[in-house]
C-alpha cells in the first residue's frame, strides 16, 4: 500500500513524529525543535533566529504591502470603504478591491518568503529586534549584520567553486577588481588558477557554504 497523504501539523503534533519519521521529515522536525529552543516570545523571533543562524546574516526589509500584524491589534486587517454611492455599492460599503495595507518588517527575505512567515508591524518589530539580538547573544549566534547603525564586525565569508579548475576558494581569499558601472569591486578571481569571474560569462558559484569571520 501507498497511502502517502500530505498534512499540515501544529508543532505539538510533529514533535509526535521526533525520531519515528523519515529523514526528510525528521530535518523539518530539527528546526522546530531548535525555534522552540530559543524560548522566544513569537513565532516572528524563533524563525527569524534559525534563518539567521542558518544563513549567517541578519537583515531586515520593510514594505506597505501588509495586510495585518499577527502579533498586536494596531493593525487589523479590512478593507477601504467607499467614499459615496455608485452604480453596484452604496457609501460605507467596503471596497474588496482594496484591502487595508500597513507598512510590515520581515528578516531575510530571501529566506523567509520560502518558509511564509509573515511579517510584523514597526512597534512590534522594534520589539523583536531587540530579542534577536539579546537571543543571539544568548545563544552564542554569529551573524553579519550590516544594517543602518547596527553594523557588526561579523563578516559571511562564502564558499565559492572555481568554474575552471573546479578547486573551492573562500571569498575572502579571492582578488577584487573594479564593478564596470559605478564604484566599488567584486570579487573575481580563483586564488588557485586565477581564473577571473566576468559579469555575463563564467562565474565562480556559491556551494552554500560560508564561515564566519570576525573583524
Ligand atoms: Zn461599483
Ligand atoms: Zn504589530
Ligand atoms: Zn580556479
């Protein structure tokens, strides 16, 4: 029999699972594990410090284009309503073509989009922010922050692999030369071959990897 089924389980139920399920649903299981480790006060802050322990950078964006706070009532979610009659609606009626939007905090995005965390409102993530870092001192967490007066001197260094020799090679070790448009660098050649990376052709890949530098 094959009576394979996909649920959706609150984090009681998958701690049921721990060390009786396959291995990729036990990985899963690990991370939940380790969010409620933290012994944060949200779900916001427990995802937010695996994504940064995972990642090894922590950053935050912000967008208009929430629709609620989960973690507060200063922003409830609705609609605008409509300002006089018309042909299909009267005056007060919502307007489901525009849903309140409120301005949302999420931490690495890149990360976060992939596991739909949502993001909060300012105050609250005032609030988070200061969790995160205390949590990520408390759990001895090192990440490269370089956030608007919150720089640290943590750097991500990545693994790359030569699109030559093949040979890995961290960033760091790799000779810099000048962006095309603008200033700054990159980082362009292999230490091993010192086969260059070009903006449109070959480049030396991320594997993934990173290790953590402090200044
Ligand atoms: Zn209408
Ligand atoms: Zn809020
Ligand atoms: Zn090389």
């Amino acid at each position: 029999m094959n009576l394979t089924k996909s649920l959706t389980l609150n984090e009681d139920e998958m701690l049921l699972l721990d060390g009786k399920c396959t291995e990729e649903n036990q990985k899963e299981i690990n991370k939940i594990k380790e969010i409620l480790n933290f012994g944060a006060t949200s779900e916001f802050v427990g995802r937010a410090l695996l994504s940064i322990k995972e990642s090894g950078e922590f950053r935050w964006v912000s967008s208009h284009d929430m629709s609620t706070c989960l973690y507060c009532d200063n922003c409830p979610r609705g609609y605008q309503k409509y300002p006089r009659n018309g042909r299909h609606h009267r005056k007060g009626d919502s307007n489901h073509d525009k849903p309140y939007r409120y301005r949302g905090f999420t931490v690495n995005p890149a990360f976060v989009r992939f596991t739909g965390i949502a993001g909060c409102c300012p105050t609250c993530f005032g609030k988070f922010r200061e969790e995160i870092f205390q949590k990520m001192r408390e759990f001895d967490i090192k990440a490269q922050c370089k956030m608007h007066g919150y720089e640290n001197e943590i750097s991500k260094d990545e693994q790359r692999k030569c699109h030559n020799c093949k040979e890995l090679m961290w960033t760091s070790e790799m000779r810099r030369e000048p962006v095309m448009i603008g200033n700054g660098t990159f980082a362009s050649e292999c230490p091993h071959c010192k086969a260059r990376s070009s903006t449109f052709g070959n480049s030396h890949h991320y594997t993934g990897e990173f290790r953590i530098l402090e200044k």
